[in-house]
C-alpha cells in the first residue's frame, strides 16, 4: 500500500530558501541594488525548482 507520510519529503528548508530569496529581493528594492534584485530573483526561482523535484521525486518513490 501507499505510505504517504512517511515518503513526503519537509517543506520547512524549501520555505526557508524562499523566504530568503523574498527578503534579499526586497532589500534589493530598498537600496536600488540590482544585483540584489537579481540574486534574490535566482534564489526564489531556484527553490521553485527544489519544490517541483523533490515533489516529483517523492511521487515517484509512491508509485
């Protein structure tokens, strides 16, 4: 049978990384840094990407 809850992988690190990725956004937006922006735009595309592959990851150990 399925063991949901025991294969799903913990949200928490990937909502951290996002949640970085907001701040050094809107800290870039603050002092006009477009590096700043830049970066934080990556990191929060990045943790987008970690959401879809250990989301998939975890599909397929289930199946």
């Amino acid at each position: 049978m399925l063991a949901l809850a025991a294969t799903q992988p913990s949200i928490g690190p990937i909502l951290l990384v996002l949640l970085v990725g907001v701040l050094v956004t809107f800290g870039g937006h603050l002092t006009n840094s477009r590096r700043a922006v830049a970066i934080g735009i990556f990191v929060i595309f990045l943790a987008t990407v970690l959401m879809f592959a250990l989301g998939f990851g975890a599909y397929r150990r289930d199946t």
